[in-house]
C-alpha cells in the first residue's frame, strides 16, 4: 500500500512539474518580416473568366431598353476578390489581357503577368512584360505601368520602349506619363532611334 501511495505522489509531482514549466515558458518572441504579416484571405476567386464592359450609347430610365457597346473586355485566368479587406482590391496574379475599343469600335490592348486593381482610389497597376498595342500600330512596352481610371491618365517611372510605325520612331526611355488615346505623351528621360521626314 505505502509502494502505491508513494507511485501516486511521483506521479503527481512530475505531473504538477511539468505542467509549471508549461505555463511558465510564454511566447515572447517578437515577429518581424514576413512572419509578422497576418495572411489574406480573398472573398471570392474567379478562375478562366471573361469579363464585358459596356455603355448605353443614350440615357436610360429605369423602364427603358437601349442600344449599348462593347467599352472593353478583361479575360484572366485567375483573379482574386479582397474587397473583404479595409483597402479594398482585387489581384489578377496569372496575368490578364483588356480589349479596350474607341468611339470608332477600333481595338488596342493590354497585356501584363499581374494587375491590381485598388477600388477605392481607381488605380490600376500593372507588372512584367507590360504591353500596350494600339490599333493604329503604336506599341509600348514596360516592367510596369500605372492606369489612373479618374483621370484617364497613364504613368511609369520604370524603363520603356515605344514604337511608332506611322514615323519610325523606336524610343527608349525611363519614367512617362500619357492620356489613355496617346494624344499626349510627355517622357522624363529618353534616348533611342528617331527618323525625321524632310519636307519636299
């Protein structure tokens, strides 16, 4: 009996002990870096998806049908919805392509490997092998590539090259900012190929 007794005392020491040094030992290393960062989880994910932009070409009540038109059309093969998020967004991380069509239905596009679209502040941007192909033959290429929807206005700080068929001008260069129809292009640093047609 006193064998027994003795069994359940050093057991119950060892027990007790074991659970001090438990609760003793807390967890106070500090996260940093990547460890730190509370993962994202997005709302929603839309997988090999098409997606049509369109506008009635007149003002509609709310009774009334109208002839509308095809503004642009977004194709990825994946995007991610976080508008569960305080800053809300949504990520395009295998790339996407956007149809974007003119008053005349003339077709330019865009292609890059990952777009992030901030809902809140209307900022579109673009990364790796950015290409912007207009319909009239202009193209230009990039690592990456802001689109500011308010404004229509587009900007990088980032290298580029811009190829105009129409004078034969190939242009490289580091930094530029654009309207969406290439009307105005102003480039903070150039240097490249330009030809100059003389006058008859």
């Amino acid at each position: 009996m006193k064998q027994t007794s003795k069994h359940i005392l050093k057991s119950f020491a060892t027990v007790f002990t074991v659970a001090i040094l438990f609760m003793s030992c807390g967890d106070d290393y500090e996260r940093v870096g990547e460890e730190a960062v509370k993962p994202l989880f997005p709302q929603g994910v839309a997988h090999n998806f098409t997606l049509t932009y369109t506008e009635t070409i007149e003002a509609m009540g709310t009774q009334d049908s109208a002839n509308s038109r095809v503004m642009a059309v977004l194709s990825s093969p994946l995007s991610e919805d976080f508008d569960n998020q305080r800053f809300k967004f949504r990520t395009f991380p295998n790339g996407l392509k956007v149809d974007f069509f003119d008053d005349n239905n003339q077709k330019s596009v865009v292609v890059a490997d990952y777009g992030i679209v901030y809902t809140q502040t209307s900022l579109i941007e673009l990364r790796g092998n950015v290409v912007i192909e207009t319909h009239d033959g202009k193209k230009l290429e990039t690592e990456q590539l802001y689109v500011d929807r308010k404004n229509n206005w587009v900007f990088t700080e980032a290298a580029f090259r811009y190829t105009n068929p129409e004078d034969g001008t190939v242009m490289d260069g580091e930094g530029m900012d654009f309207n969406k129809d290439f009307t105005f292009f102003k480039a903070h640093r150039t240097y490249g190929l330009m030809t100059i047609k003389e006058e008859e």
